[in-house]
C-alpha cells in the first residue's frame, strides 16, 4: 500500500500528532508556574538548541541565500506570535474548545491556501473531511 518512504511519513505524522496534541495539556500545566514570555523564550531556545544539535549531527546544514531571508524571518515572527496566542488561549479558555478550533482552522484555512498558492482543487472528499 505505502512504500516504505510512505510508511516513514505515516509514522512521522501519527507521531507529531500524538506529541502535538499533547501540548495544549502542557501549556497549562506550566502556564500555572510561569508565564507566557517565559515559555515562549524556553521553547524557542530548546528547540533552537535542538535543532542547531541536529544539523551539526546529521551534517545537513545548508547556505540561506539572502533573497530568503525576508521570507524566513517573516515565518519565524509568525511562529512566535502563533505560540503566544496559542497559550494565552490555552491559558484562559477550556482545553477542548481551544484545541479543536485551533485544529479546525488549521484544516480549514490550507484547505484555501491550497488552493490559492498550489491550485491544488477542493475534492467531495476533502470537503466530507471536514
């Protein structure tokens, strides 16, 4: 059914479900002993760290060419200000009404961003997916 590249990307993505759903409990737990800016700064600094440990390991690191960087640094302001929303909603409203209009809109809004950016077209199937 998959090739094993597939079987790879299913796992991948059951896996960064599982850790993802898991965030909106985190976020709590830890907004009850620090703050929003403090989370934010630890989470962007380990993932950094993360990451930065990842690409001297696997030796993929590669040359940003100067046209991208307006495109790159606009995505990470966009990924901060995401976050900072993401807990202070988490933070304030009920976990499960949080959780699911944050993934709601994720569907809904790349469903419409397919379509503008990829043309990618709005199928019967996609739209009983939702």
């Amino acid at each position: 059914m998959f090739t094993l590249l597939g079987q790879r990307g299913v796992m991948a993505l059951l896996m960064a479900a599982l850790l993802f759903s898991t965030s909106g409990l985190f976020t709590r737990l830890l907004g009850e002993q620090m703050g929003t800016f403090l989370q934010l700064t630890l989470r962007l600094i380990f993932t950094s760290l993360f990451f930065l440990l990842f690409i001297v390991i696997t030796k993929s690191f590669q040359t940003i060419q100067r046209k991208d960087l307006p495109l790159l640094l606009f995505r990470g302001l966009l990924i901060i200000a995401d976050f900072y929303c993401f807990v202070l909603a988490v933070s304030g409203l009920p976990l499960g009404l949080t959780l699911f209009i944050f993934y709601a809109s994720t569907t809904v809004v790349n469903f419409v961003f397919g379509k503008l950016f990829f043309g990618e077209h709005i199928t019967k199937k996609k739209l009983i997916s939702l």
